[in-house]
C-alpha cells in the first residue's frame, strides 16, 4: 500500500527544528534506500513537505513516521493511494540506434 502524507511545517522554524535537519535527512535517506519512501518533496515557500511511503500497513507508516524528527513539529494528514505511478529518472532509456 502506498500513503500519502502531506506535512505542515510551523510558520516559525525553530532553532531545536532546524537543528533536525541533518537528522531528518538522514532517515529520509535510509527509507529511501530501502524502498519505503517513494518520493520525498519539499516547498518551503509553501510551508509543505509531501512523502510517499510504502508501507504494509497504516501502523508501519505510522512508525516510520515517527522515526523522522521533524515529525513532531508539523501537522499531517494521511491518504491511502489508490495507485501510484511514477517515472524513473535511474532507468536507462532505450534507443533504437
């Protein structure tokens, strides 16, 4: 199942969030390279931060979830995907040449 989780982040950034950040992208990588982010994007002019996970169930995500440290800071609703399509950008592109 894949969920995603659109994040709020508090107007003002904290010096204890910011601080975070090395943490978080730490995490955020580890999920990625294990499969269970999808897609990790991030407007900061909008305040947004938008995850896709793959998760096994609504408990996993809620554990991964918890496990990123700039969870606490923000606000997040969850949806189920009812599917989730996205292009490779890694995979070699075929050439009839």
């Amino acid at each position: 199942m894949q969920y995603m989780v659109d994040f709020t982040l508090p107007s003002e950034l904290s010096e204890e969030f910011v601080s975070s950040i090395p943490r978080q992208r730490s995490a955020v990588n580890k999920l990625l390279g294990e499969g269970k982010i999808l897609n990790y994007a991030l407007s900061l002019e909008n305040s947004k931060l938008w995850v896709v996970f793959s998760a096994s169930s609504e408990s996993e995500l809620m554990e991964m979830m918890e496990d990123l440290p700039l969870t606490r800071y923000m606000k997040v609703s969850i949806s189920e995907l009812t599917f989730y399509n996205a292009s490779n950008p890694y995979a070699p592109v075929f050439s009839v040449n």
